[in-house]
C-alpha cells in the first residue's frame, strides 16, 4: 500500500433534499464496501488505503456514480498520502485513539 485518501463527495441534486442526497452517499459507500480495500466511513469523509492508481480511480468512479444516480453536480473534497515506501495504516493513526 503507497496511498491513503480521505474523500467527502457531495452530490447536488434538484431540490437538495438531505433524504436523496444521503441516499445517493449511501450508494457511493457500498462502492467503496465492494472495492475490498481497508477503508473507514467517519461522519464527515470516508477513508481508503490501497494503491494510488486504485484511489484515483475510486475518485474517479464515486464522482461518475453521484451523476448516475441524479446529480446536477458534485463536489469533493480529496486529501491524498501518497509515498513510494508505503503510508502508515489507517489502524496505526487512529487505534491510540480507541
């Protein structure tokens, strides 16, 4: 593993209606579920550890998703940790905090 992101993806769809637009961030998680890669949903952004062209990708892919499924538009907010040696797990950042 040579990359971790941190994505939230906001779909905006006709009317912005919280219920849709939850249903629509719904669909972009079980994406990410079936990827099998390590990844952690937080309230306000979903964590993935994996290769950096598979992350790329994934972007990628969501932002495709949220327009199939309704919206007009989507913004996303991406951190990426990239490194040739490798990034530390999401365990190892956050299980001191557990």
């Amino acid at each position: 593993m040579n990359a971790s992101i941190a994505i939230q993806t906001l779909p905006f769809l006709e009317g912005n209606r919280k219920e849709e637009m939850y249903s629509v961030i719904d669909e972009v998680i079980a994406y990410i579920k079936k990827q099998e890669l390590v990844y952690e949903v937080g309230p306000f952004e979903t964590t993935i550890e994996g290769e950096l062209s598979q992350l790329i990708k994934i972007i990628e892919d969501v932002t495709r998703l949220c327009v199939e499924k309704g919206a007009k538009s989507v913004l996303s907010y991406v951190k990426i940790h990239y490194s040739e040696e490798g990034v530390s797990a999401i365990s190892e950042k956050v299980e001191k905090h557990r």
